[in-house]
C-alpha cells in the first residue's frame, strides 16, 4: 500500500515538474505549419494553465489524499496530452473533417482545459500554499512593522536628543545667569552691609562735626571778649570811675578784674579744648568710615582666608584702636589690649575654619 501511495505521488510529481518548465511559445508551431495553421491562441491559454501548475509546490504533495493526488495527476496528463495534439497536428491527414476545424477544435478544448484545471486545482493550491502565504504575509507585516517601529524610535531617538541638548544649554545659561546673578546679590549684600555699617561712622562725623563748628564760634567769641577785657585792663587806669583812692579800693579791683580773666581764660580754654575734641572725633570717625568703604577692596583682593584675617585684624585694628589725629594726644598704650584681643579672636577664627574643613 505504501509503494502504491509513493508511485502515485512520484507519478503527479513527475507530471507537474513538466508542465512546470514547459514552453508554451513551442505550440504555436509558425514554422511548422505556416502563418494560416499556426495556432497563434494556443500560447496565451497554454501560460494561463502552466502558470496554474507552478503555483503547486511538488513538495508538499505528499500531504494531500489519494483522490486529491490523482486530481493533479490526471490534470497534468490531460493538459500534457493535449499538448502533445497540439505538437503532433498535421494539416495533411485522412478525415473528413477539414484542418482548419480540428485545429480550432484544439483551441477550444485548451481554453476549455484551462478553466477546467483553474476550477478543480485552485482549492489544493490554496491548501498547499496556505502557510507559505501567511508566513509570506506575516514576515512582510513583520518586516513593515519594524520598519515603522525603527523609523518611529531613531525619530524620538532624534527628537529625545533635541530635546535633551536643548535643555541642557537651557540649564547650562540658567546655571551661568545665577551664578552671575548670585554673585551681584553677594557683591551687593556686601557692600550693603558695609555701606550700612559705614554709615554709623559718617552720621557721628557730622554730629562731632556740627558739635565742632559750635565750639569753634564759642572759642573765638570767648577770645574776642577775653581779648576786650584785656584792652580794658590795659586801658582802664585812665578811667576815672574806676580809678582806686585808696589801698583797699585797689585790692578789691584787682580781685574783680583777676576773677573776671580767670573766668574768661576758662571759659577759652574749655571751648578750646572741646572743639579740638569734637574735630578729633569726627577725624577717627572718617577714619572709620573709610577704613570700612575699602575694605571690601582688600578684601576682595586676598585669594586665601589666612590674607582674609590678616586684613580682618589690621583693618579692625585700624577702626576700633585709638588714632594720632594732632588735635589731641592718644594714649597708645591703653590700645595695646585691645589689638592682642583682635588678633586673638582672628587667629581663632582661622583654627575653627581650618578644623571645620578638615572634618
């Protein structure tokens, strides 16, 4: 049973693989039989019907059954059969019947044989090709789908990369803008505060100031009516109201005009000295003032905070110890506390600050 089934496969196999690789522009035959006998139709019906057969994978007909094989088989005899009328046709033959109507009598049947053969093979070549066509049609949906899929990634790719350098120069000029910008808030807060700070100073040099200008008018009135006194004193004697008569007029007189000189000499002396006291204030005050306007400079200038202190120190030093001003004498010695302490406390600061960025 098994030797008959691969005969009969064989066989449908063998008939098949021929009309497979048939020519079908042979059957016309011009040479042959002239340009009038020529079957000039039988090409176009013979490729419809060999066209048919090589849709048939050879193959795959084992897995068909024995009616369905024989279907194929008897086809492919037929058609191949007819074919070989068509190759075989002579005008010249004993019958009755006239060439020219055998000859279209052949055109017929492969026309006839070609709608034939497409009705009963159409469903077997369906079947055999049935996962050749899906496979064919999933791997093209495949192959368009990821397609799609990589132009789609490589243009988010694109897109991401866009995006991304975008907001990257975005932060880039956003990092510059504000560290521009924090730096002018530091520079700004700085001189704010010693501007703030300086003005203190500036407000106590206009009061000494103003105080100063009106010790100076008392001084120089004070020396004005000391000074007319005097002329007085020395012109007196020739006055005839005031003039002594006797020892004891004379006495009291001297102790008037000596009491009055010593309240006018006191009364110079203490605006003298005020007003050098008061121009000695507003001196160490703008001192003061513009020891603190510079040293942001300074302190701008100094690269390391061990330059920092040191400047810190002299420049506290410069504001907070006492000052040769020329208006009055200054007790340096009552300073030498006072700057052993700033360089104490600068000194320490820089230990902590050294420590504190070790840890």
């Amino acid at each position: 049973m098994a030797d008959s089934e691969n005969k009969l496969v064989a066989e449908a196999k063998e008939a098949v693989e021929r009309l497979q690789t048939f020519d079908p522009g042979s059957l016309e035959q011009r040479d042959r039989l002239g340009h009038d006998m020529a079957f000039s139709e039988a090409p176009a019906h013979a490729s419809k019907i060999i066209h048919l057969f090589q849709q048939i994978p050879t193959d795959k007909i084992s897995i068909l059954p024995d009616n369905y094989i024989n279907d194929i088989k008897g086809h492919a005899s037929n058609v191949e059969s007819l074919f070989n009328e068509i190759m075989e046709f002579s005008v010249v033959v004993e019958s009755n019947e006239p060439a020219r109507n055998r000859k279209e009598t052949l055109i017929n049947r492969l026309s006839k044989q070609a709608q034939s053969s497409f009705a009963s093979l159409m469903q077997i070549i369906s079947y055999l090709n049935i996962d050749q066509y899906r496979l064919s049609n999933l791997v093209s949906s495949f192959n368009d789908r990821m397609e799609e899929a990589l132009e789609e990634a490589r243009r988010s790719v694109e897109n991401a990369k866009r995006e991304s350098d975008a907001i990257t120069e975005q932060l880039e000029n956003r990092l510059v803008a504000a560290d521009s910008t924090l730096e002018g808030i530091r520079r700004v807060a700085a001189e704010s505060g010693v501007t703030q700070q300086a003005h203190h100073f500036s407000t106590q040099a206009h009061e000494f100031a103003r105080q100063a200008s009106n010790w100076l008018c008392a001084t120089v009135c004070m020396s004005a009516a000391m000074l007319a006194y005097t002329l007085v004193l020395v012109l007196g004697f020739n006055i005839e109201y005031i003039r002594p008569t006797n020892t004891l007029e004379a006495i009291q007189l001297f102790g008037g005009k000596a009491a009055l000189f010593s309240v006018l000499a006191f009364a110079v002396a203490l605006s003298a000295r005020n007003y050098l006291s008061n121009k000695h204030n507003e001196t160490i005050n703008r001192h003061r003032q513009n020891a603190l306007m510079t040293f942001s400079a300074l302190a701008g200038a100094a690269h390391t905070p061990e330059n920092r202190d040191v400047i810190l120190a002299h420049a506290s030093a410069s504001i907070f110890t006492p000052q040769e001003t020329g208006f009055t004498k200054s007790n340096t010695a009552s300073s030498a506390p006072l700057v052993g302490l700033m360089e104490r406390v600068a000194r320490s600061s820089s230990n902590a600050g050294a420590q504190s960025s070790a840890g």
